[in-house]
C-alpha cells in the first residue's frame, strides 16, 4: 500500500543544522520559534489558541539512512530501531510537544523546540495532559 502525506507547514527555527539542535524539546525550553500554516490549511487551525500546548508531526526531511538496529545516543547496546528515539527511521516522522505563545493569522508562536529550520509540518493536534 501506498499513500501521500502532504505538509500542512513548515518550522522556522533558530536551529539551522542538525547537529545544531538538541535531541529532544527539554533542552530547549526557552527556545521560541514559528510554524507558518500553509494558506490552504489555515481554517483548520481555528480553535487551537485554547491550548497552552500542541503536538508537532513533522516529516525529519534530512535525516538519512536507517538501519533496523540501531545504537541509542545514551546507550551502547544495540536495539531495534523501533525501541528508540532515532530519527533515522524507516518514516522519519517527529513528535514534538511544545508551547504555544500565540497566534497571529497563519503563524503558530511556539517556545521549546527540538526541529530545524524548515522543517515540513505533516499534523498539528492539541496537547491534553490528562490524556
């Protein structure tokens, strides 16, 4: 089975490179960035101001090269790649938790955030703590 996913956005980040971003969110916390919504997408973000967090899906477009096994950043025994957090995977798709500052027309104001530059946003969901 096939199927297309087509960004929704798009990252704008302070992180340029990838070795320039942290592993995860925790490590950038005071980091603000934006998500501009593409204009044929901005309707479906009516609402979400009423969350103080979101989750990011995006697509990690330069990651390159998976292998099924794999050794964790924090560990040295070889996994399953489906049992750690790599971002070379065979669908390299991100979640990321972060806070949302406002919302200007298409662009999400965001703190704390583990993405870089131009990264392709695939889905945007609110962030319930409770569930």
């Amino acid at each position: 089975m096939k199927f297309e996913i087509h960004p929704i956005g798009v990252v704008h980040s302070p992180f340029i490179y990838k070795k320039d971003a942290p592993p995860q969110v925790k490590y950038s916390l005071n980091t603000k960035a934006t998500v501009e919504i593409y204009h044929d997408y901005v309707e479906g973000i009516n609402g979400l101001e009423r969350f103080e967090s979101i989750i990011i899906i995006s697509y990690l477009h330069e990651s390159q090269n998976y292998s099924l096994m794999t050794t964790p950043r924090t560990g040295n025994k070889l996994r399953g790649v489906f049992s750690t957090r790599s971002p070379h995977r065979p669908n390299p798709l991100a979640i990321s938790i972060t806070k949302l500052l406002e919302i200007k027309n298409n662009v999400l104001y965001i703190q704390g955030i583990d993405l870089i530059n131009e990264t392709p946003v695939i889905d945007i969901k609110p962030y319930i703590k409770e569930i």
